[in-house]
C-alpha cells in the first residue's frame, strides 16, 4: 500500500498481451482502462472495502489524504491529493461525485487519470491477483471532507474522504498538506 501512496509519474504505458482497455464512459464521466494498473497483485488492507468491490480511504477508519499543488490553471482542480484506487477484478462499479460538489471535486485513476465527476469500472479482468491497484487520486479547489458515491450490483452506499483535511472523527493526513 505504502507504493500506491507513493509518488507516481505521469508516463505512457504500453498494454501487455492479454490485457484489455475500457469500456465506453458513462456521460459526464471516464471509464477506467483496465490494462493501465501499477500492481496486478495489491491488497485491498488497511483500505476499507466498500460494497465488496473497490478499497478506499474513508473516514473515519483511515486518515485524510494530504494534497499537493495539482499545476492545474482549472481553479477547481488547484489541489490534488493522490492515493491509489484499489479494486476486485471482475466487478463493475461506478465512483460518483455528488452534484453539490461537482463545482469543486474531480476524480480520477489510470494513465492518464483524467479528471471527471463520474468513474465507471467495469469487469476489469483478473491477471493472477485478488486485487488491481490504479494511480491516480482527488482533485479539489481547496481542502474539505468530500462525499463519493459508489453504486455496484444495484446497492449504493456513500463515503467520506477527508482531502487535505481530516473529516469529522478522522486523523488529519500524516504529512504536511498544501491548502
């Protein structure tokens, strides 16, 4: 886990044999490209595991996410706080920004990660591991606790994730964070 917290850069990346890109993008959003992950063997721990598909960094069970200066001109995306997206192959699932925050909040995994309001992964294939792991991360105007919706198998649920500063009950992120 500590690798998908770590830094990555922004390079292109050749498919292997075998693997597969994504599928069309859900309207107003991105599709994951399945082929495009940096660990084909990660671990969902300690991430939560939310409706048994994707791990991510909710509160308050794992601390805020530190950001960074994103280099953006796009005001909303001026901050950007980077953690992997760990997901089970063979589930579809979207991420979704609630319309409130949409004004202020992008997601995005994969290379590129392209900034969007909506994620749709969809039956990425199993190459050996439980678990694929993506870089990428959240794009915001300024620090805050945010909301994301993941919908899978027809049940949603909505998280927390405490970007650049710790939502309620949550550890603040562990390093310096840009505000």
């Amino acid at each position: 886990v500590a690798m998908l917290l770590a830094g990555c850069t922004s390079t292109s990346v050749a498919l292997a044999p075998g693997k597969t890109m994504s599928s069309p993008a859900p309207p107003g959003g991105s599709a994951l490209a399945c082929g495009n992950y940096i660990d084909a063997n990660a671990s969902a721990a300690p991430l939560p595991v939310v409706l048994g598909v994707v791990a991510l960094p909710v509160s308050p069970r794992y601390p805020a996410l530190g950001t960074a200066l994103s280099g953006q001109s796009d005001k909303t995306l001026r901050l950007f706080a980077k953690t992997g997206l760990v997901i089970k192959p063979g589930t579809t699932f979207e991420l979704i920004v609630p319309a409130p925050f949409t004004r202020r909040l992008s997601i995005g995994w994969g290379l590129p990660g392209t900034p969007s309001h909506r994620l749709l992964v969809n039956s990425c294939p199993n190459p050996g591991g439980k678990w694929l792991a993506y870089a990428g991360g959240y794009w915001i105007d300024h620090p805050a606790c945010v909301p994301i919706i993941v919908r899978a198998g027809g049940r949603q649920q909505t998280v927390h994730i405490g970007i650049g500063t710790a939502c309620p009950g949550q550890q603040p992120p562990p390093g310096p964070s840009q505000s």
